[in-house]
C-alpha cells in the first residue's frame, strides 16, 4: 500500500473503518468498561490507522495490524488512565436493571447481561497479557499465530498465557459457587 494516492487512502480507510470499527470498539470495552474511553480508544487507534496506513506493506493482514494497533492504544490509554483518577474497572453496583416479573425476555435479558458483566470482571482481574491473548482468542475469534502476531510474542508464549488464563478464570468461577 506504499505511494497509496489519496483518494484512494481515503476510500480505503474509510472502508476499514465500517469493516473494523464495531470490532476494535467491543474490544476497547471488553478491556476499559467504560464507554467514553472504548471510544476514546477506537478514535486513537483509527488516527492512527490512517496515518500509518499508506506505509502499511501487506507483511501481515490488515486487520491483525489493525488489532495490533488497538492493543496498543488500549494498554497506554488505560496505564494512563490508571495513573490519572481511578482504577481501570468502575463497575455500577446500583440497581440499573429492573425485572419485568410479566416479562421473561426481561429477565433472560437480564441474566445474559449479569453473566457478561462478570465474565468481564473476571477477563479484567487476569495479569494484562492473558485477558488480552482470551480476548483475542476466544472473544474474537483469532487463530495463535494471529494473537501472537498482534501481541508480539511467540505462539508457545500464547499458549501458555491461554492455559494459565484458564486455569485462572477456571478457579474464579470455583470461588463464586461455592
């Protein structure tokens, strides 16, 4: 994509950024919990995308540098978030959802909701590079050489952060039943 003209620079990013941007949002939100700062992140990330997408050389695919970008942008974001006020996490514990007792889809609704909100708590109390590499893996969908790809690390080494993911996430979920 070297000497892209800019026509075509902008169709194309243009192009990457409805096929993408949903994505790269889900994972800004799967990491933050917050949504002012997944689009926060998204934005960061395509200004990013843009500027480096005329010297993109095709070493990879577009959207394993894309996600690799995005990673990056949420790791430094949320480092700095960190440091600024609060912690990375705010979870509302108030009472948000009200139960229709007429409305099953109400509650079904609800009880997905729940089960989404504490696999995230549970994703976001892993060390950083196995809720990344569960994210990748399993929430989006890549294979190992495309996570170790995006993460920059060898594919033994992601690996081995999944199983110890889930040896984690495995004693979580122990700990709350009982």
């Amino acid at each position: 994509m070297i000497g892209m003209r800019q026509e075509k620079l902008d169709a194309t990013f243009n192009l990457l950024v409805k096929d993408h941007g949903d994505r790269i949002y889900n994972l800004a939100l799967m990491k933050s919990n917050q949504a002012s700062l997944a689009e926060d992140i998204t934005q960061e990330t395509f200004i990013r995308v843009y500027r480096g997408l005329k010297n993109f050389r095709n070493e990879s695919q577009i959207g394993t540098w894309i996600y690799k970008i995005a990673l990056n942008v949420c790791n430094t974001m949320l480092t700095k978030e960190s440091r600024i006020s609060k912690p990375l996490i705010a979870y509302d514990e108030g009472g948000e959802h009200e139960l229709s007792t007429e409305s099953v889809d109400a509650e079904n609704g609800f009880w997905a909701e729940s089960r989404t909100d504490y696999l995230r708590k549970a994703i976001a109390s892993l060390s950083p590079n196995q809720a990344d590499v569960i994210t990748l893996y399993y929430l989006r969908e890549f294979k190992y050489e495309e996570v170790a790809q995006i993460m920059d690390i060898p594919i033994n080494t992601v690996k081995s952060h999944l199983y110890r993911a889930k040896e984690r996430l495995r004693e979580i979920i122990q700990e709350v039943e009982i």
